[in-house]
C-alpha cells in the first residue's frame, strides 16, 4: 500500500517520514491552514528527498501563476487541489493533478466520472463545514469503494485514518493510497515518530 504523509511543516518531519517509508509527502501552500508551509522551507527540504520519493503540493483555490511559481521552485512532482477546481483548470496544470473530493453521503462522489481524463487520482475526504481536510474526522467508507467501482481511476483514502483503523479501511476499500495527516502529528504541524512509524508499518503490512 503506498502512503502519504500530507501536512509536513519541517525538514525533521520529513526526513523522518522518508526514513520509515512513506512514498509521498505532502506540502500544504495554503496560508489559511494551520498546517502551512512556506515555499522556502520546501525547497530546502527538497534537495534532501532521495529518488521515487514523491513531494505532493497542495493547494485550495490558487491562481495557475502562483502554483507553477511554486512546484517549479520546491521541485513538486504532482499537485493536489482541494477547492472548487475545474476539469479544465486541472488540464491546465504543469505536473499531474490529483483532486480531492469531499465526502458525508453517496451524491457527493456524483462529480468524479466529470474529471476523468483530466487528474490522475481521486483522494476522498471528509466533507466538515468550514474546512478543507487535515480534520481527524472519518466518513463512510462504503461511500469510497462505490467510488472505487464507479471510477476508473485510483482512489486516495484520506480523512481520520489512524493506526486504528489503518488496516479496517484498506481491507475494505483496497485504495491505491492511503492519505494521513492529523492521524499522526503530536498537534497541527508537528509529527509524532512513534505514530508515523505505526501507520506505516501498519499500512505496508
């Protein structure tokens, strides 16, 4: 099972996640979230990640100009958007896109099929009033392997899993990807070893 860490504030973070690991980090470019990194702090820490590592940017509702500035700059390999993004703004994109859905009931994964042939994955989270994701809140999962059916495209399993119920929801679901932030931080921005080291452990078994 490949996993992400998404959240990743700091070089110790991500290095850690590398370590024990993860296939993907994920860099939140939105200054609203408590989970915000800045570009700089990212291209730092880029020039440390070691090959098939992949760095993941993630955006909500940016302008195209500021988004190419930064994954060129922080040396992204793919984007993911969060905010009301159209099939044509992800063609638009200069690396691939994986888009996020949110999800509290069946209607909400309608959109997916509109999408395709223009992001290479769907990632579901859960859909709370007045956020974006990194909430450690967990939807219904049957809604994630309708959408698995449905869709001909990887679906990204995000939103409230833990070393819990890390391996419920891959016995379930069989996503392509598992998606974790707020399941393995100390607080918003700052991992927690011994949990990032249990997810995925567990997640990889």
């Amino acid at each position: 099972m490949k996993v992400k860490i998404c959240g990743i504030t700091n070089k110790s973070d991500a290095l850690d996640a590398i370590a024990l690991g993860a296939d993907a980090l994920g860099f939140i470019f939105t200054k609203e979230s408590p989970r915000y990194i800045s570009p700089d702090v990212v291209q730092e820490i880029s020039e440390h990640v070691p090959p098939f590592v992949q760095l993941v940017g993630v955006f909500l509702d940016q302008e195209k100009t500021e988004i190419d500035q930064i994954i060129n700059r922080c040396r992204i390999d793919l984007i993911q958007l969060h905010g009301h993004e159209t099939p044509e703004f992800c063609r638009t994109m200069k690396r691939r896109v994986i888009k996020a859905f949110h999800v509290a009931e069946l209607s909400d994964i309608d959109t997916i099929s509109t999408y395709i042939g223009s992001i290479s994955a769907a990632l579901l989270d859960t859909k709370v009033a007045n956020k974006h994701g990194g909430t450690g809140e967990s939807f219904d999962w049957g809604i994630a392997l309708q959408a698995q059916e449905n869709n001909d495209i990887p679906i990204i399993l995000a939103g409230g899993v833990n070393k819990t119920n890390i391996q419920k929801a891959i016995q379930l679901v069989n996503p392509y990807a598992v998606d974790v932030s707020s399941g393995v931080e100390e607080y918003p921005g700052k991992k927690d070893y011994n949990k990032l080291e249990a997810f995925i452990q567990l997640a990889k078994l």
